[in-house]
C-alpha cells in the first residue's frame, strides 16, 4: 500500500517543461501500479506454481526448478567440474522459512560428497526474482552462487 501512495504522490507532483504527454504518463503510471498490485497479491503468477532459475560459476551450470507450494526444489548440475550431469532434490530445513540451511536426499547429498561439494545455504529474494545459494567447492571454498528467473516451469 505504501508503494502505491508513493507512487500517485510522485504522479501529483507538477512535472518539469520537458515533461511525457499526459496519455503516456498515465499509462506508464497504470502499468507501474498494475505491477505492484500483482505482485503484492501473487496474481503476477511468481508467488505459486512450479519456477525455474539458472545461473553459474567455475564451469558449471546450475538449474533449479523450485515448486513455490511445497518449497522442494529439483537441482540441476551440469559441467565438467562436477564430472557431466548430477540431479537431486533439497529443501529448506524449515519449510516455512524463505532462506536458510539447505537439506538434500540422500542419493543426491551422496553424488556432491564424491565431488567434495556441498550446498550450505539457499535464499529466495522475491523482490529480485533471484535465488542465492552457498556452496562449498574444492579449491576454491565457499562461493555464492545467484541464479535468475527465467520463467514458469511447464
């Protein structure tokens, strides 16, 4: 709510000369609100369903696809660092929580110790629409690791 009231307070504020014509200003004005309102309410369709991130670092590619209901999360490992493709599925340890100690099954968690790799940590930021995951890796230690929503998985 607070967004919104600064958002119409800037739109009363007299605009300079070399001000946008005021159809285009409106409309810019209604899409702005029209994105707040959605993602406040979840209707923007990021707050539910099944999303998916990628992102990567030191040779490998990470994709998680993070079913927003249930909070599990089916991670995807692909590059020569980790010997070509490792899959599983982690989860927060509290299942309430949005960032926090991660949990992995038991194949999975298996696979990363015969990499020497661990997953410390993970974070949703709705805001950025970005997932942050803390890793530990040979050589290198600990790492963070940002991967960028690309959409909905199908």
């Amino acid at each position: 709510m607070l967004a919104v009231r600064l958002l119409v307070s800037a739109l009363c504020v007299q605009q300079p000369p070399h001000h946008v014509p005021s159809a285009v200003a409106l409309r810019q004005a209604v899409g702005a609100v029209r994105a707040v309102v959605m993602s406040a309410t979840g209707l923007d369709g990021f707050s539910s369903g099944v999303q998916q991130f990628q992102g990567g670092m030191l040779g490998v590619r990470a994709r998680v696809t993070l079913d927003m209901d249930t909070r599990k999360a089916r991670i995807e490992l692909r590059g020569a660092p980790m010997g070509g493709y490792v899959q599983g599925v982690g989860w927060l340890s509290d299942p309430k929580a949005e960032a926090g100690k991660v949990v992995v099954d038991r194949e999975f968690a298996r696979k990363l110790a015969r990499r020497f790799v661990g997953i410390q940590h993970a974070g949703l930021n709705r805001r950025t629409r970005t997932v942050t995951v803390t890793v530990t890796v040979p050589i290198f230690g600990q790492q963070t690791l940002v991967l960028q929503h690309v959409g909905r998985a199908v």
